[in-house]
C-alpha cells in the first residue's frame, strides 16, 4: 500500500499516538457492554458486594437459562420472540406498502396523485412519541392493546420508506417500462419481474434499519403492552427492576441486556455494508 | 418529478396506495388532530365531558414554571448530548482518517453501538453508577467522591446525557469518516506542501469542507435528543430527582398516562409537533441547498 501513503499520515510515534487515540475511544464504547457481560456471568453475591469482579465468572449457563425459561415477570425466550415479531414486522410491513405507494406515484397518473403525495410526504420525521396519547386511544378503542397489531401498525405509518423507493424508481431507465408496455406485459408484472428485483439491495439495506428501529422501540410497547407475555424485551428489562428498596436481581437483569443486543448487533455486523448503505440512504 | 413513460389505469394505482393512506390516516392523521382537538380542552375531573377553553391550555403550559423548566431542561439535555456525541465522534474520525491501513477494522469496532438500544444503553450506564454495586461508584468511593445521581440533580443530567450520548458516537462518527474521506487529498497535501500544520489545515480546509455533514448531524443529534432519549430517562432517572431530568418527551408522557391530564398534554404535543415541523423545515431547506450545489 505504499504508493498510496500521503505526506499528511501518520507515520512513527504519530501513528501509534493516532493507534492510541481509537483504542481508548473503542475501550469507551465497549466498557459498559463489557461489564454487563461480565455481570451475566457471576452470581448475585458477587455483585451485591462490590467492587465486582471484572473478569467473567462460571454462571453463564446458569444465568441464561434462568433468564430465557423463567425470567422475572416472563420468561426472557418469549420476550425475544415479540421483540422479533415486532421488528420483522414493522420492517416487512412498511417495507411492502412503500413499495406499492412508490410505484402508484412514480408510474401511474391518477386523480388525487398530488394529494395522496403530499399526505404521505407530511408524515415525515413526525415520530410516534409526539402523538401518543391519541393513538394510544385509537388503539385502544380497536381492542389491539396488547396484540402484535397494536404494536406494530403504528409504527409502519411513516413516509421514510416511500421517499426512497421514490427516488429509486426515478433513476430506473424509462425504456424498461416502455419495453414492457411494447411486450404487453400489464403494470403489475413489470412490478414483480423487472422492478421488483432491481430494487433488491434498496429492500435489503432498508430491511436492515428498519430491523434495528423496530427492534429498539421503547416507548411504544412500555404504554400498550401492559400483560407481561406480550412485553418485548427492550421495554422488558426496566421491569425486571423491583419496585421500592429490594435489591435488583442484577445477573438475570444483565443476562437479558445481552440478550436484547445480540440480535441487532449481529445485523450490523452482519450485513455491515447493507447497514451503512441503508443509513445513508435513509437519511439523505 | 414524473416519469415520461407511465401505466393506464385509475383504480389500480388507487388500490396501491391504499395501504398507506389507510394506516396513516388511522394511526397518523386521526391522532395528530385528535392531539390539537384534545388541546382545546380540558376534561372534567370524572372523564365524563370536556369544557372548551381554547388556547387555554397553552397560556397554562407557558405560564406553568414547571413546563418553563422543562424547556429549559431540554435545551441544555440536547445541546450536551449532541456536543458530547458529535465532539468523540469528530476527534475519533479524525484519528481514522489518518490511518492508511485499518480504518476499516476500527469502523467495525465503533459502529455496533448504533444497535444498542436506548433503554438497554440506560441500564447498563444504570449498573455502572448504580449507587449501591456500581462499579464506577465504587472506584469514585475510594477518590473520596460520594456519586449519587438519585439525588444529585447535576449527576442526574451528567448520567443520562452520557449514557445518550454513548449510543450515538457510532452514528456521528460513520458520517464525519464519510464526511473527511470525501475531501479531496490532494488539497490537503497541497497545504501541507506550502507549511500548513494539522492545526491550519484543519481550520482553513477540513472544517469548512465538513461542515454540510456537520450541519446535517446537528439537526439530526437533535431530534434524536428530543425523542429517542427517552428510554434512557426513563430506565435512569425516570424524570428525577425534583424533574431535574424531565425532558419535554418524557413530561408528555408523565402527565399523559401518568398524571392522567389529557388536555395538558396533549397541547405539550401539539407543542412538540410544531418544534419537530421547525426542525424538519430547516433540514430540507438544507438539503434543497445541497441539491442545488
């Protein structure tokens, strides 16, 4: 890589002070995660008389299944199965109706076209947070309190997904639409044969920070899901701690933490490129 | 804005956005109107009628010292917690631009936080400076420094905007590492060429050069602050001590669902829908510029 060094890099005592640098900056964003490993893996009595030992213990495996078959309020494997349903459903949900919204507005001239745009575009960036008591009713007055419906139909009501395949469309070449038109292949098959699969890698990278914004929601589920076996584990966690002056029970507490950053931690990493993409994408 | 070449059809293309229009118009617009309706009103003290009282609500809200602190609360949780982020970020980006070799591999290790959740980030922060087996406690113990964030109001704020700020280095930092891999090496070496030092170089060219990513992750730091913080208020200090860290989010929610006000709080969303629309507004103005560039 030589020929590619600029006189403007570090070369030396420089270069390990840059080395330096990031490593201290990675030890900050990996202490805490590391701690709360190393806390699902030691016994309560451990903790309950610090300092705690910073080095992993031997009750891993008793820790984890506690927390995965019983849980403190529900068993933990049943959180993290809401949690998944939540997510992959908020991400194939909205994922599904952007793309048939995008190719309505790109592809078709209709009455109300300018209208039905400028309601979707309007909800842009306005998060659920700032609506919640309202649509808490609506919820509620549909009976979806504590139902996967409740959960994630709410939270699919956002204009992000249909921008971008919006823009998308706009850069597929006229000619191919034209090609199916000429062949007398009806809007529909040239939805599902040819635009369909050139959007893959837009799907694919949305999917992805979708995933992780479902996965992480917080508020939402804390206020409709009040029957603990449909709680998702993001918002479950806070409810492991017990009321008043008892002592937390910190090592089922933290084994669930981990538990509740595996899976969208192994997304990011996972499909790294898709993830950036994604985030750029979305935020452009 | 429209393609030359489209489909013929009227009702299949309304079909297609029906979806859509139908969940947003249930689960976007109702609520939303529902929210400035609602803030016309205040409801009895039996839930059975309301009494109109116009913009009452509102001069309430701004006359009442404990939304005035709020505000102010708010204004100081996002600036900290966009400046903390933002600042690491910047620094470490820097620190990886440099590197011919391996920036990658530090980009891997510092961007997984992004899946972390807020709340989940909460408790660990929670378990770090818990104030009976915190570690960091502890340690803080033998300097002789007595952390309490239960009822230290300063250590309250400290604690949850550290812990906000945590999650989101990774962010910032993916975007400023995009931001100073697009400038140009060659300008930069020209500088170094005629004696810039890092310093003059930074000043004069990166910064200027960086700042449409700078600008765009202010905005975006703070509408990250007003809302998404929220599982990390909550699962930390739940708004205390003395509201010391009830940002606007977590009042709505408080007196909402908790305090059970309806027409308080839903012109505190009204509120916060017009603060979201500002923020909005000047992002795409933004963006138009940079279009246009």
């Amino acid at each position: 890589m030589a020929e590619h060094s600029g006189m403007v890099e570090k070369r030396g005592a420089g270069l390990w002070l840059t080395h330096l640098g990031l490593i201290i900056g990675v030890a900050f964003i990996f202490f805490p995660i590391w701690l709360a490993f190393v806390a699902s893996t030691v016994s309560q009595p451990e903790i309950v008389r610090p300092p705690m030992p910073l080095l992993p213990g031997d009750q891993f495996f008793e820790n984890y299944s506690k927390a995965l078959t019983a849980g403190i309020n529900a068993p933990v494997a049943l959180m993290l199965g809401n949690s998944l349903f939540m997510a992959l459903g908020i991400a194939i949900g909205k994922i599904a109706i952007s793309l048939l919204s995008a190719f309505a507005i790109v592809y078709f001239k209709f009455p109300g076209k300018k209208l039905f745009f400028w309601l979707i575009f309007l909800t842009l960036m306005l998060p659920v947070e700032v609506r919640i008591v309202p649509t808490y009713e609506v919820i509620a007055n549909f009976g979806m309190l504590n139902s996967y419906q409740g959960l994630i139909l709410p939270l699919i009501a956002s204009a992000t997904a249909t921008f971008l395949f919006r823009q998308f469309f706009m850069t597929v070449p006229d000619e191919l639409a034209e090609a199916a038109r000429v062949d007398g292949a009806g809007p529909m098959r040239f939805f599902f044969d040819i635009l369909l699969p050139m959007s893959r890698t837009n799907i694919a990278a949305l999917f992805v920070i979708l995933f992780i914004y479902g996965w992480n929601q917080y508020l939402w589920p804390l206020l409709i899901t009040t029957d603990p076996s449909m709680n998702t584990i993001v918002m479950g966690i806070k409810q492991m701690f017990p009321s008043g002056d008892d002592i937390a029970d910190w090592p089922v507490i933290m084994a669930t933490s981990i538990l509740a950053m595996v899976p969208p931690v192994l997304v990011v990493v996972g499909m790294q490129k898709l993830f950036i993409r994604g985030l750029v994408e979305s935020e452009k | 804005m429209e393609k030359r070449v489209t489909f013929k059809g009227i009702w299949l293309p309304l079909l297609l956005v029906l979806p859509q229009i139908l969940i947003t118009a249930i689960f976007f617009f109702y609520p939303a109107g529902q929210a400035i309706w609602q803030s016309l009103f205040i409801p009895d003290p039996f839930g059975l009628s309301m009494q109109w009282v116009g913009l009452g609500n509102f001069e309430y809200l701004l006359s009442d010292r404990f939304y005035r602190a709020s505000f102010i609360t708010t204004a100081v949780f996002s600036i900290l917690v966009t400046v903390v982020s933002m600042g690491v970020a910047l620094y470490l980006a820097i620190l990886a631009d440099r590197l011919i070799k391996g920036s990658g591999t530090y980009r891997t290790l510092l961007i997984w936080p992004y899946a972390v959740a807020p709340a989940v980030a909460g408790v660990l922060w929670l378990f770090m400076f818990n104030t009976r087996v915190g570690v960091v406690t502890w340690y803080l113990g033998l300097l002789g420094y007595d952390w309490n964030h239960v009822l230290n109001e300063g250590e309250a704020m400290g604690l949850v905007v550290v812990a906000s700020a945590w999650g989101r280095i990774s962010y910032n930092f993916l975007f400023f590492l995009a931001g100073l891999q697009a400038i140009p090496r060659s300008v930069i070496e020209a500088a170094a060429i005629d004696g810039a030092h890092f310093w003059t170089r930074f000043r004069t060219i990166v910064w200027p050069l960086l700042s449409p990513t700078t600008f765009f992750l202010l905005v975006v730091n703070i509408i990250y602050a007003f809302f998404e913080t929220f599982g990390v208020i909550h699962t930390i200090t739940s708004g205390g001590p003395q509201q010391a860290t009830t940002i606007l989010v977590y009042k709505v929610y408080s007196d909402g669902f908790v305090g059970q006000d309806l027409g308080s709080s839903a012109a505190q969303s009204v509120i916060l829908l017009v603060i979201v629309s500002l923020l909005t507004v000047i992002q795409f103005k933004y963006i138009e510029r940079r279009v246009h560039y």
